[in-house]
C-alpha cells in the first residue's frame, strides 16, 4: 500500500533569495531571475534596517525595497520576517514580551503597508532549532511545550495586528527545520494553528524518499485539527550541495525531492538558493556559482520548471515497490529506483536525462531519475525483488514484504516486539523527523536509512537490537546483498545476523564498512529472513546506515558484479567501487576466417548464434558497466551481424543499426 495525499491545487517551484542581505544580490542579479524562471521567490526583510528608531520605519535602501521591483514583475513572493535582531525590543533578542511582540506586529503592519500586493508572510524561520541566527533569547530554550506556546504568542499578535487591514494576506509559519512531528503536535496543543494559514518547513536530513513517509506521517498529524485550523503546507527551504555524493546527485535530488513534496500534499517549494553561499556551512547549493553564471543544477532545474511550472498536480503511479514512477502530467513521467531491468512500451515514447537532454531508451535503470514521454506509456522493471530503503514503510503497512522490529535479548532469551512511530522532535534531546521506536526503548530507533540499537546491560546482557524482517511474497531462489556503514564514534562496531526463518545463515563483524552477499538462497513464500543489527559489545556510538536488496537469482553474475552492483547505488556514502570502462584482454577462440549463415560461436559459458555474413563483422568481448569480472561482459559487433541483432531487438548503443551491444556469459570472442 503506498499512502499518497495527492496535490489537487499544483504546484509551484521558487527560489530562496537574499536580497534583503546584499552581496551578490544587487541590482545586476535580478535578470538571473528571469533565466531560472522561478515560479516564485522566497526573500526577507532585515527589522532593524527598516525600523532603526521605534516607530520609525524607513525602506529607502535597496534591501529594503527590493519588493518593488519583484512585484512589478507580477511576482508572488514570499517575505520572511524575524521577530528579533532589532535592538529597540528586548536588546535584540526575540519578541517575547508584550511590549515587543507588539513592536514586532507594527512593524509587520507597516511592511504590509508599504507593499499592498505583497500577500504572503512567513514568521520566522527554523524557529524549532536553537541557531542563534534564528531564535534567541527566550526562544533559544529546550521546553519545548513553553517553545510552542511562545511562537503562538506571536504569531496572534501579528493575527490580531493585520486582520482588519490586510485580511486577504496569507500568513505562514515556522519554516521548521526537518520535518519535525513531534514540535508540530506541541504547536497544535499550544493553539498555534488558530493563527496562521499555512505550516512551512525545510526537509533536510531527509532523503527524498524518507521525506514523502515523514509528509505521510505529518498530514496524519494535521488532520486531527478541526477544517478550519488545517493549514496547508509548504517547503520555504529545500537544496542539496553538489558536494555531496557523486555528480549529478544535487540534480537526482532537486527532481526526487519535487516528485515527493507535491505528491503529498505540499502546495510549493523554493530551491535554496539562488547563488552559491561559498565558505558557509551550505556551500555549493545555489542554482548560480556566482552572479550571470549558472551551474548543472540550474539546467535540471530550468527542464523541471517545464515539466512542473502550470502547476498541475503530481501524482505517484502505483508500481513494485522497487521502482518509483511519478505522473508529471501531459504524459511525462520521473522515474527512478533499484538497480533492474527496465522496459519501456508505448507510443511515441522519448527519453530525458535528469537535465533534459534526450538519451536512448535505456535497457537497465541505475538510480538516476529519468523522463519518459509518450501515450499509452507501461513502465516496468525486472530483476529486482526487494528494497530495504525504497520500500521502507514508517506505517508498517508490509508493503514489499517489510517490517521492522525490536529484538529483546535477555538473560531469559530472545523476542521480536513491535515498534511504533514516535513524532520528529518529540523532546529536545530526540532526532527531528519522525522515526520507529518505543518509549520503553530509547534511545533504540530505525529509520529510512540509520538504526541504533540499545544496551540496557549491567550486570547481565539486556540488548535491544534493529530488525529488518523481509517475508517472502513469492518462492524461488534469490540473491541478497546487504551494506552496512557503522559510525566513526561507535566503541566496538557491529554485528549484523541474516537469519532464515530463525536461523542464522551469515554474519558480518565490521568496525566501519562492510556488505553482505548471499547467492541462490531459496525461499519459499512466507518465509522470514533477518537482517539484525547487534552490538559488538556495547551499542555505545552504534548509529548504522544499511541498505538491504534482494534480486531474482542470476547464476551467470559474479559475487563482486552483485556486489558493485548494490554499493554503486546505496544509500551510504563512501562505499563505491571504480568500475572498469576500458576493454580486458581475452583469449581468442579459433573460429574460420569466414563465418557461414547460422553458424554457432561457443564460449567456455555461452551458446550464441550468429546470423548473416561474414562481411564487417567483429566481435569483441568488453567489460559491462555492471561488471568487473571477465565471466560477464557485452559483445559489440558492426556490420551485417549489427543489423541482425537490432531488428532482432537486441540491446543497443551508437548510432544504428551500424553499431549494436548485447550482454553475454563465458569468455569469448570472435573476428573474421
């Protein structure tokens, strides 16, 4: 079951800017704008440059009129506004007594004031972290009941304050960080919600996929208030740094991360940022390296803006859990998952890289998100059976056959127990976004992509340790590859058991990183097999990154193809293997200078036929993207065999039918 709350109203894809702050926001960077077509802009407003005496509101700087010109544009932007950092109230620190909370909705006012088109707020920003940038002063506390009821102050005053001159503009709240549950409950129990229109956050921490079962978690939240409380939501924050992960992983992310928000629910969201923010803690995010100068991002962003900017609703297309496809609309899909097989019928189909750039079908997905574009369009994938991360359920639903539990271990032995979700920032010392666990267990939790399990040990062993249980939808022989990445901090490391129906069939000890690979295990439908993560002695530091697949079992595939495989495309960074692209060097077999029609080729492992004369043809045996190990590889041929093969549907590169490649086993090779 995939829980989906489909965007009905569109959306709407925006940048964050700073051109309240300067820098490289003058007035020269305000055609970048036009080039990245934003749906919106996202900017702020610095209260003690406006307001420098009490009462006194000034907005002849350019930081501070720049909303003139962005609404001249027929722009809907969105203005932050920081209830501190203004030394006329409480020394700077945040609004929160009367005196300044109403200094704070007077200035409010009178922004409004100055900008009558301007129809949407938001007030504050991550107020649910403790940066000293954002929050301050009282607000900077970890009672996070007495946090809540603080914002909530505020935000009536504001309410209050704005009402009857401005009741048409749209007041946001929060811009949380993360996807934070837990705080959003002590909001609704504080009564914020009576007072703003719509919730802001900013998903970081979060994998796309991990983002949408938050969003599942959070809308269940929300939907407890009374209709005329519910807000509607919106991502005044979400980027990724081209640092991180391999090239082009900025990109992935921009296009997984839409597909995710608008297909649950989330009206719009702002890239951040505009430009790059070098020497920072978010460096290498922006859609520019500097003023005039885009970067690979902003060409993904630029193709997505096409695909998304009329604002018609996203929606994910149900399919094996394995694979991810998103219905664009006008009969353009974003698809990506496992490493598998992937077929593609229709009419009139295309095919875009995550840049826009036309590409051939491809024969084999990898992890990169690709457009497809046709009528009549079926998408589907082959070869992969399971998927610990794509097919992770927070509503332990069994989707994909998953589940995740606790095992208690004991003096008096070992039982499996439930888990439940527990809300994103419950309490201050508790991650941010929603997560498994149990209120008897903490600080024991399983995630999308981290365990940690718990050692309640004194003077006997009292383990509480993550499980992965897999339960087999089908019977059939599988191959299994498992990664494990345990934290720099952890006293001892891990190690992990796959058990079969209770019984363990392969461990692995590691103090850093190590995978798991298990061929041709047969399963019979119902069986259980468990990836549980123990302690190497004590679970002190144990924070675990895994990613767990199962493929159909493929004989002809070496250990390490599977392995490279797997880790090529996981979750953890830092585990990747070079694969080979140059051609190894092979034996060549005797064959006759001339090649008569339907004559038979053997290899030490394959039986193929070849069709056609003699005439161009060349056979040569080349490593597989996929491959490592010379067992396996492709056969690249030209000429009248090429032909054949093409019309014969065989996988195919270059420009055809002069060239074709189509995949073998056994070493062999052959030439006129």
């Amino acid at each position: 079951m995939i829980m989906t709350a489909h965007s009905t109203t569109g959306f709407n894809l925006g940048v964050a800017t700073h051109y309240g702050q300067g820098g490289p926001y003058g007035a020269t960077a305000r055609a970048d704008l036009d080039t990245v077509a934003a749906s919106f802009v996202r900017g702020g407003l610095n209260w003690h440059r406006v307001e420098n005496k009490a009462g006194q509101y000034d907005f002849s700087d350019q930081r501070s009129n720049y909303l003139d010109w962005v609404l001249a544009k027929g722009g809907d932007p969105i203005l932050t506004l920081l209830p501190q950092g203004n030394p006329n109230y409480q020394h700077g620190k945040w609004a929160a007594s009367d005196e300044a909370i109403e200094g704070f909705a007077n200035y409010v006012l009178a922004v409004l004031d100055r900008f009558p088109d301007l129809k949407k707020i938001e007030i504050g920003n991550e107020y649910n972290g403790k940066s000293s940038a954002f929050v301050s002063g009282e607000a900077a506390t970890d009672n996070l009941p007495f946090k809540a009821e603080l914002f909530t102050r505020l935000l009536k005053g504001v309410s209050d304050k704005i009402g009857a001159a401005h009741p048409d503009v749209e007041i946001i709240g929060g811009g949380l960080h993360s996807v934070p549950t837990g705080f959003v409950q002590h909001l609704i129990d504080a009564g914020a919600f009576k007072y703003m229109d719509t919730l802001s956050f900013h998903p970081y921490g979060l994998t796309p996929e991990a983002a949408g079962e938050a969003l599942d978690v959070l809308n269940s939240v929300l939907d407890k208030l009374p209709a005329s409380e519910r807000p509607s939501l919106m991502v005044t924050e979400f980027g990724q740094s081209s640092l991180v992960g391999p090239e082009g992983a900025d990109a992935n992310y921009l296009v997984k991360m839409t597909a995710e928000l608008a297909s649950h629910g989330v009206d719009s969201a702002a890239w951040y940022a505009l430009y790059d923010e070098d020497g920072s803690s978010h460096a290498e995010m922006g859609l520019y390296d500097k003023v005039g100068v885009t970067n690979s991002v902003a060409t993904a962003y630029k193709h997505l803006q096409t695909l998304v900017g009329d604002g018609g609703p996203i929606q994910r297309v149900e399919t094996d859990g394995t694979l991810r496809v998103y219905d664009l609309g006008e009969g353009v899909s974003a698809v990506w998952g496992a490493p598998q097989a992937l077929t593609l019928t229709g009419n009139g189909i295309s095919v875009r890289d995550v840049y826009g750039q036309v590409i051939e079908q491809p024969k084999f997905l990898d992890g990169q998100v690709i457009f497809v574009e046709g009528q009549d369009v079926t998408i589907q994938g082959h070869g992969a059976i399971a998927d610990s991360f794509l097919e992770f359920d927070l509503q332990q639903s069994g989707a994909g056959g998953w589940s995740q539990l606790l095992e208690k271990v004991n003096g008096r032995g070992a039982v499996m127990e439930t888990l439940e979700i527990m809300g994103g920032q419950e309490r201050s010392n508790e991650i941010w976004n929603p997560f498994l666990g149990s209120g008897w267990a903490r600080p024991f939790r399983m995630d999308q992509v981290e365990v940690l399990g718990a050692d309640f040990s004194r003077n006997s062993r009292d383990d509480r340790n993550p499980v992965d249980r897999y339960v087999a939808e089908q019977s059939g022989p599988v191959d299994i590859v498992a990664s494990y990445s345990v934290a720099k901090a952890s006293a001892d490391g891990i190690a992990v058991s796959v058990r079969l129906n209770g019984t363990e069939i392969d461990r692995l000890v590691t103090r850093d990183m190590g995978e798991l690979t298990l061929r041709g295990i047969d399963l019979e439908k119902g069986d259980t097999v468990d990836f549980v993560v123990e302690d190497n002695g004590n679970a002190k530091g144990d924070l675990t990154t895994r990613h767990i697949r199962l493929f159909e079992h493929d004989a002809g595939r070496s250990d390490e193809d599977l392995r490279v495989l797997h880790v090529n495309s996981d979750n953890i960074n830092g585990n990747e293997v070079e694969v080979k692209s140059e051609p190894y060097a092979v034996e060549l077999m005797p064959v006759a200078p001339e090649i008569p029609e339907m004559t038979e080729v053997f290899g030490s492992k394959a039986n193929d036929r070849l069709s056609g004369t003699a005439e161009d043809d060349r056979i040569l045996a080349r490593d597989a993207m996929t491959s490592s190990l010379p067992e396996r590889g492709m056969i690249l041929c030209s000429g009248e065999t090429a032909r054949t093969l093409y019309e014969a549907g065989a996988e195919t590169i270059g420009s055809m039918p002069e060239q074709a490649m189509i995949g073998f086993s056994g070493i062999w090779a052959a030439t006129p």
